[in-house]
C-alpha cells in the first residue's frame, strides 16, 4: 500500500510540473485518495489533522485546517448533470448519462463526512450542477448536512438558484452560496467577461439580504486572462456582498475542449492581474487551507479582508 501511494504522489507531482494531471487512478490509488481512517470520535478529528500536517511538514500559524477545522472542505457530488457545457469542464465525457444518486446513498456519505471530520466541517453541495436534483431533494440534503452540525454550502452556475430558492436554502440551513461565472461557459449575449458583470450583479442581488455569504468562482484561461483586473474591480466595488473571489487556473482534465494550460497563465501571473484589479498588493499567503503536494502549489489566491478593504 506504501509503495503505491509513493508511486502515485510520484506520478501527480510529475504530472503538476508539466501541469496536467493524471487521467486515470487506478483501483489502489482511488483507495489511497479516501478519506484517513478514523482514529477516533469525531471531536478528535482536528488533532489528527494537526498531526498530518506536522509529519508532511506543513503545520504553521497560518494553517487553518487543524486549528479552525479538520479539512479545507469536502465536497459532495449530488449529480453529474449540468444545463452548461463549459469549455472548461472537469466533468467526463459520460457524465450526462449518470444517473443521480438516491437521497439513501447521499445521506450515508453526509454521515460519513460527519464521522470523518465530525462538526463545522464546510460541505460542498456540488455537481455538475446541484439545482438540476428535484427542488425538495436539494432542500433534504442541505437540512441533513446542517442537522449533523456542518456548514452546507451550494456551487452552482446560478442559472436555476432564483432568490425564491436561495431563501429557502438559506432558511433549511444553507451558508454559503459560490457562483460560478465565466466566458468559459458560452453563454449566450455575452461577449467578454466585462459583459457579465452584469450577470453577476443579478446574481448578487438574488442574494442580497439573506443570511448566505456570496462567492464567485472564475476560471482563468486565455479568453479572460487580460480582464481579470476587471472583474477583480467589480468584485471590489461589490464587497459589501461578494465575501470570497475565487480564480482558477484552467486544468487539462476532464471533458472540458480547451486543454492544457498556456504557458503565460501561472499562479504568479495571476496574482499579478489580480493585484493591478485590487489596485494594491494583497497578500497571498495570509492563511492556508490544508495541504498540497508541494507548499503553494495548492494555489491560495485571495485575501478576503484585503479584498474587502481595497
Ligand atoms: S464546469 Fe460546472 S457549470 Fe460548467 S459545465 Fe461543468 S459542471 Fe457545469
């Protein structure tokens, strides 16, 4: 077991210096991935991830996970399907022909989590994505994750997420709600990524009000990479409510057409554009979140009270 899983850290480290990532895991791999075995009752979860982060050399003031919370987060995949088709898409070329999984097997892993990490462990509801489950199933899964003490939070494309089903999410429990917005998406009447800030004030004001902290994810690829100043200002302009901006970087994985990453779009890169938009240098490494193969790597790129007060 030891041996496969130098092997497969071997492989991905590879794969990330010319960065792309692996295709395939293989069976071994898929188990190494799981989650840590437990080791004892969920209120012991954040000490064993103190101690893994010492042993791989990444435990320091700054690290969040074991301190504030047993991991980053964990998401949960609720469906594969998506009324998008993004040019970025880390989804697999099957994943339209999946069927969703049963509320049954979704609640097992929601108490799963629970076991693993145990309380205010921020949980993803994700997909594809997660609005296409029938209204009162997603309204069931957010209810399950908050009763078992943990933080749901929704992904979406924000196509489906009306203010209606936002303020019933927020009232079943839901906390966070992170709006993925970008030209690689294709959608259509918009023609740069200056266009949709429009979109994204819709969104923000579907939102506004309700007890939910709103984030907006980007992805960085060559068809946005010199607007992100852009969006990075209006992002400024609306942080009243946007709490979080995400940028992240396009990956060669998945069913996605655009491939691999050109050369000129790196973490530094971006950190660049992202400070000429904030119009000061905003710290990239106040906080981490959980660990990485290699330190930075993990690519934290923001600073929300940075953002806040720029
Ligand atoms: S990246 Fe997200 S929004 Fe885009 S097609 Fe894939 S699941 Fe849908």
């Amino acid at each position: 077991m030891e041996q496969a899983k130098v092997k497969f850290e071997e492989r991905l480290d590879e794969a990330l210096t010319h960065r792309e990532l692996p295709r395939h895991m293989t069976t071994d791999e898929i188990r190494i991935a799981g989650p840590a075995a437990l080791g004892g009752v969920p209120a012991s979860a954040l000490v064993r991830s103190r101690h893994r982060l010492a042993t791989v050399g990444q435990w320091n003031e700054r690290q969040l996970m074991g301190r504030r919370w047993p991991i980053g987060c964990v998401a949960l995949e609720i469906t594969q399907r998506c009324n998008l088709d993004c040019a970025a898409c880390y989804l697999s070329e099957n994943s339209e022909a999946v069927h969703d999984l049963p509320l049954t097997e979704i609640f097992r892993r929601i108490d799963m989590i629970y076991e693993h990490y145990g309380p205010d462990t921020d949980v993803q509801v994700t997909g594809g994505d997660p609005t296409l489950r029938q209204r009162g199933e997603l309204m069931e899964i957010v209810r399950r994750i908050r009763a078992r003490g943990m933080r749901p939070t929704l992904f979406t494309n924000g196509i489906r997420a009306t203010r209606d089903l936002l303020q019933a999410l927020a009232e079943a429990g839901l906390v966070d709600v992170a709006f993925h917005v970008d030209m690689t998406q294709g959608r259509r009447g918009f023609a740069s990524e200056a266009a949709l800030n429009s979109l994204r004030q819709d969104y923000i004001e579907r939102a506004r009000g309700l007890r939910l902290s709103v984030f907006f994810n980007t992805t960085v690829f060559s068809g946005n990479f010199n607007e992100v100043p852009e969006i990075v200002r209006f992002f400024v302009r609306n942080a009243d409510i946007v709490s979080m901006a995400s940028f992240q970087l396009q990956a060669g994985t998945g069913r996605g057409v655009l491939g691999s990453r050109p050369l000129h779009i790196t973490i530094d890169s971006v950190k660049q554009q992202i400070n000429l938009g904030a119009g000061a240098p905003l710290c990239f490494d106040t906080i981490q979140i959980g660990h990485s193969l290699q330190p930075l790597r993990n690519g934290i790129g923001y600073e929300q009270q940075s953002l806040r007060h720029a």
